[in-house]
C-alpha cells in the first residue's frame, strides 16, 4: 500500500478525520498502519493534538510519529520562528515516512495546513516531501462555495511538478446541502482533473470508533478501500 500524503486546500476542512477513515480501513483490513504528522501548531507540548483524534477515532491500533509542534497558530515556519525551535524540512519529514514505510503497509503522511504551507524559511512544502517520496497525494477539499478557486491552484501545482493525485475527497459533507455544494460535487472533478473519491458526512469527529468505521466503509472509496459509490452519491445529491 506504501506512502499517502493526505493534504488539503486549507485548514479546518476535515484532513484528520479522512486520514483517520483512511486508517481506520487499512485497520479493518488487517493492514499495518502508520500516521506521520509532521509537524503541529498550535499546541503546547502534552497537550492532545491530531494524532490523538486519528488514536480516539480507531481505537489506537496503529503507530503514531510527530516531528514537532510549535504552541503559535501560525505557519509551520513562522511559528517555529516565533518558539525560538528550529523549524522542520521536508527531507527530515521523507526520511521519517521511508522509515515508517519499512515497517508498515501504509503510512498516512497528514500535512499541516495546505499543499504550500511554508515548513520552512527556505520555501520547504508538503509538496517537495510529496516529490522526494514519489507519493501520491489525496486533495482534501470542501464543498462549499470557492472551492473549485482553491482545488484546481492546488492540482494544478500538483500537475506541474509532477505528483500525482490520487483523488479528492470531501472532508465535510454538510446536512443540509446548499445550491453550491450540490453543484461542485459534478464540477470538483471536473476542475482537478481528479476523481471523487469519498465524501464524509459532517460531524463524524463526534462518533466512537466503532460507529466511525462504519462511517468510513460507506464514505471512502473502494480505491481507498470501503465502499463508497461516487456515481449513485452525484446521482442523489448532485445538480
């Protein structure tokens, strides 16, 4: 299964929740799991962060690596600036993943922010650690209105140096869809040049891990391993 580098068009739209889903799929599979989460902001050192979600939500039977986490909530490179801590680069986060990789079936790289997000102060992103790897990236994106703006610059970045893009995956489906998010399920592949790969229903961070598998297999794709139906999904939400 090897390397996914799991990124998104912003922040906030469900990154860790879909690697999560991502995890918790491996898991039922009996595959061996690695999440890798760079680098965190934002939080005070202890404190739970991502990786703590991605345990609660599984039920913990994987392994777990951070490079580092700096208390601003800023930009990996600036809040490692304002901590007066040595920021991290993409060949430390490659190496950690090709480490984790010879013992795992599928290690799950989650990014900090979006696919350009500054890790360091020499222009270091998730996206050369995507090149260095050769791994392919899953586009966590949302549905609501400016999306297709912020996931073609992102595909279209990808497209350009040459990483591939395994899908895209919705990260928040809304309960009660507008106009907009209807529409862009149609359009967001259609502007990526990607497929739709999963659609998480919104509010799942709340469910235990039993309930949350359950979730996953009829949201992820069977290229991602459950058992979601893109054409029959468009079909009923679609316009």
């Amino acid at each position: 299964m090897g390397i996914l580098v799991v990124t998104g068009t912003g922040t906030e739209i469900g990154k860790t929740v879909v690697t999560a889903a991502l995890a918790a799929l491996a898991l039922q599979a009996k595959k061996s799991v690695a999440v890798l989460k760079p680098v965190q902001t934002g939080l005070a050192a202890g404190a739970p962060g991502d990786l703590a979600e991605v345990a609660r939500l599984t039920g913990e039977d994987l392994t777990l690596a951070e490079i580092a986490r700096y208390p601003a909530p800023l930009a990996p490179n600036a809040a490692a600036r304002q901590a007066g801590q040595p920021p991290i680069h993409p060949k430390q986060v490659a190496e950690a993943a090709q480490e984790l990789d010879a013992t795992h079936d599928l290690v799950l790289v989650e990014s900090a922010g979006g696919l350009l997000v500054r890790l360091d102060d020499d222009g270091g992103t998730v996206l050369d650690v995507a090149q260095q790897l050769s791994a392919p990236v899953l586009l966590v994106t949302t549905a609501l209105l400016g999306t297709l703006n912020y996931t073609e610059l992102t595909t279209r970045e990808l497209g350009r140096a040459g990483v591939e893009c395994q899908g895209l995956v919705v990260g928040s489906w809304p309960r009660n869809p507008g106009l907009a998010a209807k529409a862009n399920l149609v359009d967001l592949p259609l502007v990526a040049g990607a497929p739709l790969l999963g659609v998480i229903p919104e509010g799942v961070a709340k469910l235990d891990a039993a309930v949350f598998a359950l979730v996953a297999q009829r949201s992820l794709s069977p290229e991602l391993g459950g058992r979601f139906d893109v054409a029959q999904f468009t079909e009923a939400n679609g316009t």
